[in-house]
C-alpha cells in the first residue's frame, strides 16, 4: 500500500469575533471544523464549495500560514503542528502555495527572475550560478521564454503572471502545493492553458495538490479525489468519477446541478438552492444544510448525521447525511 | 412582426491612454428586439462594458469619446440627447446593473431612501406611493421580508441579495431595455443559478429587452435566445444560440465554445485550448486581429480586415475564411 504524503486529522481553525446585532460578546466563527482526508504521492485533492465555506482558510492552515487551534496534519507522517519555527522551515520546502491573484503575492519591484530566484536564496540552495540556472530551467518548464527573465510583474498578462507564481512555487521541488483559486481570474481561454500547465507538472513532477476552487468543471478536470465543503466541514469526499456520476450529498448535487452547460439546453431542470449559505458563526441546529436542502425531513433539524464510508471500486468515499441519494 | 427596440449602427468609441488613442470599440452594429435576450460575450478588454456604457452616455469623457455611430432607441437617435434628456431615459426607459452593486450602491443610504429616490425622480409619486412600490418591487424580486429589508443598508445584505437589489431599482420604472453587465460573475454558481432564472423571469413578466454581457459562455447559452460575440472591440459573430453552439462560424467563437471547462461524462487528457494572448489593442495587427491565434488562417488574413457579413442561417460572421454550417 502507498504511504499518504499527507494525513489531515480533525483539524480546527475557528476565528474569534464580535457577535452580530446587539451581541457585543466574543464569539468563535468555526471556518474549518473537523476535517480530515489523506492524499497520496502524486494525487490532486480538489477542494469545492461556495464562498465562505472555508476552502482558503483550510489550504493556509495545512502550510501553518494560519495556525490550526487543533488536529493533526501529518506529512510524511510527522505532524508538522508539532514542529517548532526550525523544523517547520526545513519542511516548507516541500510545500508550496499558489494564489489567485499572481499580481498580489509577486513583488512589482522585483524582476521575474529574482521573484522566482527568492525561496532558493532564502534556503541558500546552490550558488549563484546554478540558481541562476535553475531559474531558467523553471521559466521554460511553465511555457515562458528566458527572456522574460528580466521584466517586471505589471508588464505580463494574468496568464503570463500566474505561469510566473508557479514557476515560482516549484522552485524548491516541493511535493505539495496548496493552490488557491490558481484560474479563477483567467479568462476561458487563458485558463484552460494554464490547467493544462497544472497538469502536465503533475505528471512530469509527480506534485500532489490540493486544488481549490469555486468551479466543479475545473475540479473535475484537474482532481483525482474531491472534497466538497459546507460551512467549515467536508460533506462529501469521493474518487472524482464516482462523485459526479453519482452525488452521495444532496449539497453536492445541487452545485453539480446549478453549473450552466456549456450549450444551449432547453427545459433542462435544475436544481435551485433557495436562499444563501447561512453564517458559520450560529450554523443551523442539526444538519447545518437543512434550511437549503430539497431533501431534508424533520430529523434533519434536531440531529446532526454521522459520516457515513462506502467502499466503491477501491476507493472510499465519505459523506454525512441522513438520507443519502441513490445511484 | 418583430420590431428592434435597440439598433446601433457602426459605433465607434475611443479613449486616450499613455500609448496613443484606441480604439475600444470599433464599427459596432447590432440590433435588439422587444422581449429578447441578447448576449454579448467575449474575453475580458475586448469592449462589452464601454459598449454598454455607450448606450445609456455613460462612457467617461475625457479619455473616452463615442466618435462615431447612432444609437436608435425606438428610432430615436440617443447620441443626438444632451445630458439632461440622457438622464431622462436613464432608469426609466434603458438601465444598466454591473458585476459589483456595492459600487452602484450608496453605501450610507438605506435600501429605501435609494430605491423611492429612482421612483420619485422618474415617476411624480408621492413618498408613500414610491415607498409601496420599491416594497412591491423588492418582493418582486424575491427579498424576504421586503417591508422589513428596505430600511437596510447594502453592507447588511448577501452579495446575492445586493444583485436583487440591482435589479429591483432597474426595473422599478419598467424600462424596455436593461443592460445587465456580468450580473452574476461575482456570484457563487448557486447565487448565479438563482438570480439568472429571476433575470429570465423578470424579463417575460415587463417584456423587456435585455443585454446580457458575460465572458461565460455558458451562461449565455442558458439564458439568451442571441449572441453577440466580441473580439478586439469588434463583432465577430451574431447568431442565434442554437446555431451558434452547434455550429459556430468564426474560428474564434469555436475555440471560446470548445475551451469552456465543462463537465464530462468521461475526464480529458488535456483541454482544449486557443493558442496565444489576446492582442493588446494599442497594437492590432494588420488585417484580422484573431489572425496569430487562428488555426484556420491564410496570407490574405493578414492583408484585409474582414467585415460582419450576414450568412443565410440569420448569422454573421467577420471572417474570410469561416467554418461551413453544419446541418444535421
Ligand atoms: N482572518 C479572519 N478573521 C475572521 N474571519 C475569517 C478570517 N478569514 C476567514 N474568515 C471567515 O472564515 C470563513 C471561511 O473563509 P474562507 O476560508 O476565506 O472561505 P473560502 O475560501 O471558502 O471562500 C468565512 O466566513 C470568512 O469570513
Ligand atoms: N476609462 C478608460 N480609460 C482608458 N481605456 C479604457 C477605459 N475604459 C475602458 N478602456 C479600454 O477599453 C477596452 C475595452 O474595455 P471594456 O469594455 O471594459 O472591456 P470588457 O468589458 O469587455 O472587459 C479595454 O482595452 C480598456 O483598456
Ligand atoms: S442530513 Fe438532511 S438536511 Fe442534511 S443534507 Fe442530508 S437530507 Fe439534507
Ligand atoms: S479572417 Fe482568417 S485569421 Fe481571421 S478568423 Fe477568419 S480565417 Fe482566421
Ligand atoms: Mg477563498
Ligand atoms: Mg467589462
């Protein structure tokens, strides 16, 4: 059996603030509450739900860019909550974060080549010469030419700039990437290049991600496993062939269902969630889901449903609801 | 028979930037019937929004300037308007939502003292009379509570919620045409799912005219009956939806349709993709601007612009050499 390269363990981040309306008292906003999932070498965990559902604050808290309150994150089986500032800097090596807005996390004073030259020098790997070359090597592994190497951030397009933040983020050879709505700001054409990009160093590097996104076409393309997200918990995880075949969740079938097909389909009958998703300062009593879902009944209100494990085709698949849909 | 509500002819807007003048939008016609929803689509840059803008006088002038064109409100000439008779049509006879209500909000008004100040502008109502009516109206729209809602400020509200707002101000004074500018681009898919059905609703029960301009072309395909598709500040292609997707005449409008991430029924290897960038417009290559990027381009490409060309299937195409219809 493979060895996961990362085992995430009921992992907490709840953030303190202010209660609405007349409350003045502190109060916890639970944005990741009790998740858990493993991911094997070279595997993409897409990583799905609607704004606010906690799908950034659980990519920082797996890199400790935010620090979890509880649970384990195990890579390579050493938790990497345990580790103090000098193991953990060792260990941010091997993993790596790709951002949304390639502008916002890229220096504008620092030229291509010192932006992607930067986690070599703050790790003192090699010398300035094999740097230097290791930075060529990276400009033309994301499908640019070397001389791009000594412009300016403002002066390439949002394809261009998210090439150069990958670039960037493989400099170290990590293992794992964390990235955060990488296409979400690219226009169709553009973005489908640059997932092709995604892939391809996937393959040829062997990195395993956790890919989020607010898109389940995207996920699709990009996942071998997802995770699906409400209110700070995964509700449904599965191989992502039988997760869009067959929808466990009546969550993840609702967002399957509200993608507009990409062709002109009348009378197609789609499933509308009524109503926003609530606060996750005060979630609904029960399953957190039942104010919205077209399948809740009357238990869903007063009880909470346990997670449920199937094994389908070799593969586990997880999720917590009380009247889970058919095939 | 159906008439245009909307007809602009050969519309051509300009802006001044650091490089020189450009030319954002160039020799733009296209017309919009009663009760029909039209997509404008394309890439970002490539000029839905200074179009729109173009239509209600809103381009901001300077650096911008409309330097050419008609604009035909039920036959009448909107660039011909001053300022004042502009404001006049503004709201009640054509208006326009945008991607961001936050922006078009006042952020230290309530709901109500914003929506009864468009009613009373154009509507002679009394406070009470516009005060019911914006009620009404938010109801319409589908806001809980809306006696309730209308004492609240934008900030209180979901960015959905915000979009309903938008539109129940755009709508209070029953235009014939509303422009809708991305709507529902800031939006989850599930808020975007709700409030495009309410667009769609909302425009059989007014019989309005709507523009709706989106870079998705899935959202075109489950809302409008035409599209409109841009490049560069220029038509490519206009064509119904049902031809447009099943057979698309101009190679750009295959490569935005096949580079859509769509779900599959069985995963891809790699996705189709359009090679290239978007030129930058204060530097078009001669002749068609889609040429670098094109798989079906010749040496007279390079040579010749070509021009939108009305094709037998109530299409047109600007394209010398475009795909052949396909009929099945
Ligand atoms: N630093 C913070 N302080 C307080 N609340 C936060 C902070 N960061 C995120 N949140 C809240 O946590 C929840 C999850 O946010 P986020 O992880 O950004 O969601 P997503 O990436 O899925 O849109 C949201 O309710 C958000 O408002
Ligand atoms: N205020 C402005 N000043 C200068 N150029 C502008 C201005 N507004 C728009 N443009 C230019 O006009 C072109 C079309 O822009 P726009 O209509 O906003 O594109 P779209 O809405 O299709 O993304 C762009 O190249 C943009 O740079
Ligand atoms: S537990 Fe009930 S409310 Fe929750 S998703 Fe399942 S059916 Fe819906
Ligand atoms: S005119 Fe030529 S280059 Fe332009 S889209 Fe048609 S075939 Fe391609
Ligand atoms: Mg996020
Ligand atoms: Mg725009």
């Amino acid at each position: 059996m493979t060895k996961p390269l990362l085992e995430v363990r009921n992992l907490v981040k709840h953030f303190p603030v202010r209660g609405g309306g007349f409350s003045f008292m502190r109060q916890q906003l639970k944005a990741v509450d009790d998740v858990s999932f493993t991911l094997l070498p070279g595997q993409t965990l897409g990583l799905v739900g609607e704004s606010g559902c906690g799908k950034s604050t659980l990519g920082r808290a797996l890199l400790r860019l935010q620090e979890p309150n509880s649970g384990q994150v195990f890579f390579e089986g050493r938790d990497i909550l345990q580790m103090n500032r000098a193991e953990l800097k060792a260990q941010r090596r091997d993993m790596q974060m790709i951002f949304q807005d390639p502008f916002a996390s890229l220096s504008p004073r620092r030229t291509v080549a010192q932006t992607i030259r930067e986690p070599l020098d703050v790790h003192g790997i090699g010398t300035s010469l094999e740097r230097r070359k290791r930075v060529e090597e990276l400009i033309e592994l994301v499908g640019l030419r070397a001389a791009v190497l000594n412009r300016y951030p403002h002066e390439f397009s949002g394809g261009q700039r998210q090439r150069i933040g990958i670039a960037r983020a493989l400099a170290l050879n990590p293992k794992f990437i964390v990235a955060d709505e990488p296409v979400s700001a690219l226009d169709v054409s553009v973005q489908s290049q640059v997932l092709n990009l995604i892939k391809d160093l996937q393959l040829q590097l062997g990195v395993s991600f956790v890919f989020i996104s607010h898109d389940l076409a995207v996920i699709q393309h990009i996942s071998d496993v997802v995770a699906v997200m409400y209110l700070g918990r995964i509700v449904e995880q599965a191989a992502v062939s039988s997760l869009y075949a067959s929808p466990k969740h009546p969550y993840t079938q609702a967002l399957l269902s509200a993608v507009p097909a990409p062709y002109p389909a009348a009378g197609a009958k789609r499933i509308i969630l009524a109503g926003d998703v609530p606060s996750p300062i005060s979630p609904p009593s029960g399953c957190a889901f039942h104010p919205r879902c077209p399948a809740a009944q009357a238990k869903c209100q007063t009880t909470e449903p346990q997670q449920t494990t199937l094994q389908s085709g070799g593969h586990q698949r997880h999720f917590t609801c009380h009247y889970p849909l058919g095939n | 028979m159906t008439r245009p509500v909307l007809e602009v002819r050969d519309l051509a807007v300009e802006f001044d930037t650091e490089n020189g003048r450009v030319r954002a939008v160039n020799n733009v016609s296209f017309s919009v019937n009663a009760g029909e929803v039209v997509g404008l689509v394309g890439e970002s840059g490539c000029g839905k929004t200074v179009t729109g803008l173009s239509l209600l006088g809103l381009v901001p002038s300077p650096p911008g300037e409309v330097v050419n064109g008609k604009i035909l409100l039920d036959g009448h000439d909107l660039l011909k308007l001053n300022e004042a008779g502009m404001r006049k049509i503004r709201g009640s006879e054509v208006s326009m939502i945008f991607q961001e209500p936050m922006t078009a909000l006042n952020p230290v008004l309530t709901l109500g003292y914003q929506m009864t100040e468009v009613l009373r502008l154009h509507k002679s109502l009394s406070k009470r009379q516009a005060r019911n009516a914006a009620i009404e109206m938010l109801g319409i729209v589908g806001i809980p509570v809306p006696s309730k809602r209308i004492d609240e400020y934008p900030h209180e509200m979901s960015g959905g919620m915000r979009q309903r707002v938008m539109i129940a101000m755009a709508l209070s004074c029953g235009p014939k045409l509303l422009i809708a500018d991305e709507p529902t681009t800031a939006l989850d898919v599930t808020t975007q799912a709700q409030v495009l059905d309410e667009i769609v609703r909302l425009q059989h029960q007014f019989e309005m005219a709507v523009i709706l301009i989106t870079h998705d072309l899935g959202v075109v395909a489950q809302t409008c009956q035409r599209a409109l598709v841009m490049y560069c500040g220029e038509l490519v292609e206009a064509a119904p939806i049902e031809p447009l997707f099943a057979s698309p005449r101009h190679p750009y409008t295959q490569g935005l349709i096949r580079s859509i991430p769509r779900i599959r029924e069985h995963k891809i290897d790699r996705l189709p993709v359009i090679e290239g960038m978007v030129p930058d417009i204060a530097a078009l290559p001669d002749g068609c601007h889609f040429a670098d990027r094109c798989n079906r381009v010749q040496a007279d490409c390079h040579e010749r612009s070509p021009v939108l060309t009305p094709s037998a299937e109530a299409g047109a195409v600007a394209c010398w050499h475009p795909l052949e219809p396909q009929h099945d």
